[in-house]
C-alpha cells in the first residue's frame, strides 16, 4: 500500500485556514452566534449575519465591516421556510459560493415537565431540530460543491446530561445532537463534516441582567477553571470546527465548559470546600 500524500497546510496558525470560505452564522444577532460571525470574519472569512431581529443582524454586520471585514446581513427567521431559502439565495448572489453553516439559534423554554405547554413544546422543537434539518438541507446542495464544506450546531450539556426544568429545551437540544450524528454519517460521502458545540454557562448582558450575583457565584464556583466562558471562547471552538484545520472531525461533540460537566462528583464525601478554595484557605 502507498501512504497518501499529506498535502495539509501544516502553518495554519500563522495563516488561516478559513481565509476566502463562505459562511452562513444563524442566530448571529447577538451572544455565541455574533461572536461566531465576528471571528469568522475577523479570521478572512465572509459571513452572512442571519438573525430573525434584522437590527440586531445589521449592527453585528456593521461591527464588522467597520474592521474592514467582510459581512452582510440577512433576516432569518428559522420558523419561517421563506426566509431560510432567502437567506440561502443571497448568500450565493452576494458571494457566487457557500462553505460553512454554523447554526446558533435556539428556542428556551424552561419548566417541569408536568407544567409543559406541548404547543409550546412543539415550537421549541420546530426551532431546534426542524428548523436545523430544513437550514441544513436548504444549504447542502451547495455545501457539497465546496473544498471545505462544515456545518457546526450549538448544542447544550442539557441535551447531552439532562437537567430538571429544563422543559423542551434538553429534549430538544438531545435531539439535536443525535441529528448532527446522523448528518455526519449521511453526508460524509460528500465531504461534509458535521460537528457540535457543546457550551458551558456563558456570560451575556442578559444573564447578567436576569440571574442574581449569588446564583452565578455559586456556578462559577463549580466551574474547575472558576470563571464562566465569554460568548468568544465558544466562537473560537466553532470556528475552528468550521475551518479546514479539523478536516478529520466529524460526528464529535466538543464540550467548551471549562470542566464543569466534570463535576458529578466535584469533591469526595464530606468535604465542604472545592479545590480551589482549598487552595486559596492554605494559602493564607
């Protein structure tokens, strides 16, 4: 057997592997997603800011021309099969090809399971599984002409760990990721890569608005790096998924969490202070 020839850019880090790809970021108007559209373009990309809130899309488009990168925005609102093929054909108008679907928009819906409004339930399903499936298959077609074709899906430790209250929000989010799997498997054969991304607690305006400074206390605390992550820091993994430089991942979910989903069991029985305040004690 003769060993193919590894013809891979081995200074991605110096020059970037996603410099003149195309892509199509969903739910970019704000957090995770406009980090996502900001860093791909930041990084010799072109994105499509697509958002159902056409401000909030226009603005993170500005942000990132006025660098002197290259963005346009779209409405996008995934509920609606009109929008997402729009989106689609402007995309190929404005840049003649598309390379990279990175898909952020979510649907939160958090209560008991014996209080779920199943019409409710059904639109959180509708926007974080059909709507993924519809956007997918709207871009394949062209995906498949591209040398670097990825898909990147937002997922959630809800999906992959379950979480009370969660409402349809976890199911749906589980459902998600078991249709990234499956995507991956289907659409290998057209070198496409399909991977997820799977976020700890990120710290947004909203967040910091709507949780009070002792519940997010009390998670930074049982988070190992103890901190909370920055919408960017999960963009630089989806970017990375997105970009040539994974070129043999496909079908993973890569967990951005900062090692809290480590903490089943944070600390052995009977002890009442985590390592880090162990340390700092010690310390003293």
């Amino acid at each position: 057997m003769t060993l193919p020839k590894d013809n891979r850019q081995l200074d991605w880090m110096k020059s970037s592997p996603i410099e003149g790809l195309v892509a199509l970021v969903v739910g970019a108007g704000s957090g995770m997603g406009a980090a996502c559209a900001r860093t791909f373009a930041a990084n010799g990309g072109k994105t499509v800011v697509g958002d159902c809130n056409v401000d909030s899309a226009q603005s993170v488009m500005d942000e990132i021309t006025e660098r002197g990168d290259t963005a346009i925005a779209v409405k996008l609102d995934v509920g609606l099969r009109a929008d997402i093929d729009a989106a689609v054909v402007e995309t190929i108008e404005t840049f003649g090809r598309m390379d990279v679907l990175i898909n952020v928009a979510v649907l939160v819906e958090s209560t008991m399971l014996e209080d779920a409004d199943l019409d409710q339930w059904d639109s959180a399903f509708h926007v974080n599984v059909r709507s993924a499936l519809e956007m997918a298959l709207a871009c394949v077609p062209y995906l498949r002409k591209s040398p670097a074709a990825a898909i990147v899906h937002a997922g959630s430790l809800a999906g992959t760990h379950g979480y009370a209250r969660s409402g349809s929000y976890g199911p749906s989010k589980g459902a998600l990721i078991s249709l990234s799997k499956q995507m991956a498997l289907e659409w290998a054969i057209d070198d496409i890569r399909v991977n997820v991304v799977i976020p700890g607690t990120i710290v947004t305006p909203a967040m910091v608005r709507d949780i009070s400074p002792i519940a997010i206390e009390t998670r930074i605390k049982q988070v190992p790096l103890g901190r909370l992550s920055h919408p960017s820091e999960q963009a630089d993994v989806a970017v990375f998924l997105a970009s040539p430089a994974a070129s043999f991942l496909t079908g993973q979910c890569i967990t951005v969490d900062g090692g809290f989903s480590l903490n089943l069991y944070p600390q052995p029985m009977g002890m009442t202070e985590s390592l880090r305040e162990q340390r700092t004690r010690m310390s003293e």
